[in-house]
C-alpha cells in the first residue's frame, strides 16, 4: 500500500489491482484500479470534497483537496517522496519527504 498525501482526516493512497471500499475515522476511501492504474477518483462527503489524478498505482502526480479550512496542493515523485506540499498538518513543507508516523498512519 502506498499512502501518497495524509491529513488529519482523510488519506488518499494507490493499492494494487484491487477494488474496494474503505471507511476510516471521518472519511469513506473509495478506489478503483485496473492494471494497477488509477486514472482519476472524486472524492466527497457532507464536509471535504477532493479531487485526484494518478499517473499509475504508485505515483501520484497531482492532487487537489478542499474544505472549509484548508486548501491543499501536492506532487509527488513516486509513493515516498513528496516533492511539493503545503499543510499537510498546518506545517509547509516543501521539497523533501514527508514521513508517515505511526500516529497517522492509522490504517
């Protein structure tokens, strides 16, 4: 599993060749790939929607996400290196890696 972007509340990750659904805290995570390539995912409930472009199952070359507090932009290299974050958890951070923690790594 490849988890490319975190926040507090929603994830947005590539897993190969499966179709699923997934509830985690707040958040219903919906994919669907084929071949290992996810071409775009539109992600909504009552309070964030977000938008998603995926080069393939592991890289994640633009994402978009919305709410009411804040907007976030990413690009990523592959499925470990954020190249290009800004508030991921109320911190930029900018051209370098963004390590998942235990802690938000809850799936």
């Amino acid at each position: 599993m490849y988890i490319l972007f975190y926040n507090p509340y929603r994830y947005c990750w590539a897993h190969s060749q499966k179709k699923g659904h997934y509830q985690s805290g707040r958040s219903k995570i919906n994919f669907a790939l084929q071949e290992q390539q996810n071409k775009f995912c539109v992600w909504a409930n009552g309070v964030q929607n977000k938008f998603c472009v995926w080069a393939n199952g592991v890289q994640n070359l633009f994402c978009v996400w919305a709410n009411g507090v804040q907007n976030l932009f990413c690009v990523w290299a592959n499925g470990v290196q954020n190249l290009f974050c800004v508030g991921a958890n109320g911190v930029a951070n900018l051209f370098g890696n963004a390590p998942i923690t235990k802690k938000q790594n809850k799936l």
